[in-house]
C-alpha cells in the first residue's frame, strides 16, 4: 500500500500558537525510547536550539544581545533506537505499536507541519551487533532512502539524534526566542514524567546563552508549587496534581492530563 505524506499533512491542522508541539513531539517519543532501554535509569536528552544567523554588528560592553529566532532543533537521546520494530512503526500511519502509552500514531506528520525536513540518525542494537540507521523524512520524499539505509556501527552505543530543520516562517515567528521560555513550555507539556521522578535528565542549549536542566528547572521552579488531590474509585487510588501557569498577554498554554493510579 502506497500512502501520500503530503494527503496527511493536508488533513491535520497545527496552530501557528502551537508551534513547539513538533519539539514536544520529538522530546516525548525521546523519553519513551529511553524508558524501553537499558539506559532507562541513566537516561540523557539534549536539545540544541539552533538560531538563525545574526545580522548584528558586535555588540558593546552592557548592551542587551537581540535573539535571533530559532531555525531547527536537534533532540539526541540515549534510547533504544530505530530498530526494525519502531522502524516499521515509523513507516506506519497510525502505527498501534505505543498505542497503551496513548499514542496514536501520528505525532512525526506534526514535524512536517511546522518544518521542511527531518533528519534522523539512529544506533540499535539488534542480532548481536550494532546497526546504525539514517535516513531523511519530508512531505514531499517521505522516508528517503527508504531501503538500504542501514550499515554496520562502530559506535557501541544506542540512541537517536532527530534534527527538525528549517523551521517554517509562520511557526518560526510565533514561537518564543528565550531559551528558558523554550524549556518551560517543555516542562508543562511533559509534566506528568517530571512528576513521576523518572524522567531522564534534559537538557537545552543554543549557544548563546547558559545551557538548562530541565530537571533542575521543574525542581526549582514548579515542584514546590503543585498542588495534590487523593482520591477513590472503587478499589483504585488516584491523585490529581493541580498547577497555576501564568500567560503573557496572548500566549496559549498546553495543560496536559495530570492523573497518576497508584
């Protein structure tokens, strides 16, 4: 069966407010990967945020850098890899393979949505050796080359480097340009790993201004502040966690489903 890439972007609609759901998207499938690994307890995601090239002249002492907007971001984990499973998964609209972690198949279409092309490089381990995986994704190839894009690694460890790139200028232009705004928005939108407590270490850095630990970030700035209902239903225990996030003026805040059963 043949499918048509660019059939399904034209049928899925992505806010230019939601401009970072790719990024959120990539980060996820991230920390799902790491957590189907044997590094799910030493789990490391890095995002760097690429800007656009500066057109500003040298600034002097005490004037303020003006941010150039983002250009791509590149999430390399430390998970399983593009095996032959998720590859197939991959390949696959409305793949059912994450399906009891509430995923429906159809989260790296949102990639195309707001960028140009996608780059992926992936190490597995599979057979008794280690395989390395890279192949391109755009609306127009789809998965290209779409054979033979597997060769022996040297490299004895997995993971995979996704590279958003070209980001497309009406997402560009909504999306945030402060690196700490970038790794808020994340936090919010990944709550419910932060909260668990197993959330591998994330990191974001673009360059320019001090790396953040996500980590750090949540316990700093948001543990302290959930709130926590408990409660019953039947003979399941639940709670809830409750969260106040500010907005400026126009901003559109993603508040994911917060429900932990214990």
């Amino acid at each position: 069966m043949l499918f048509d890439v660019q059939g399904q972007l034209n049928s899925m609609n992505l806010a230019e407010s939601k401009a970072l759901w790719p990024l959120f998207e990539a980060v996820v499938n991230s920390i799902q990967a790491i957590e189907e690994s044997p590094n799910k307890d030493s789990g490391k995601i890095t995002i760097l945020a690429e800007r656009e090239p500066s057109t500003q002249e040298q600034l002097s002492q005490g004037q303020k850098r003006i941010l150039e907007k983002f250009e791509s971001f590149t999430i390399t984990d430390n998970g399983t890899g593009f095996n032959k499973a998720n590859y197939e998964s991959f390949q696959t609209a409305y793949s059912t393979l994450k399906i009891k972690k509430g995923c429906k198949g159809i989260g790296r279409f949102l990639w195309l949505k707001a960028f140009n092309a996608v780059e992926i490089h992936s190490v597995f381990y599979e057979n008794g050796q280690y395989m390395k995986r890279d192949f391109s994704f755009t609306a127009e190839k789809g998965i290209s080359p779409e054979q033979d894009n597997v060769t022996s690694s040297d490299k004895k460890l997995c993971g995979t480097s996704v590279k958003l790139c070209e980001f497309i200028p009406k997402y560009r232009n909504k999306a945030p340009v402060e690196l700490d705004v970038v790794a808020k928005k994340i936090i919010e939108h990944c709550l419910p790993f932060f909260i668990s407590g197993n959330c591998p270490q994330i990191t974001i850095q673009d360059g320019i201004t001090t790396p953040i630990n996500l980590n750090q970030y949540f316990q700093d700035n948001i543990q302290d502040s959930l709130h926590q209902d408990h409660f019953q239903i039947k003979d399941s225990e639940f709670t809830i966690y409750h969260k106040l996030f500010e907005a400026k003026p126009g901003e559109v805040i993603h508040i994911p489903d917060v429900k932990e059963a214990k």
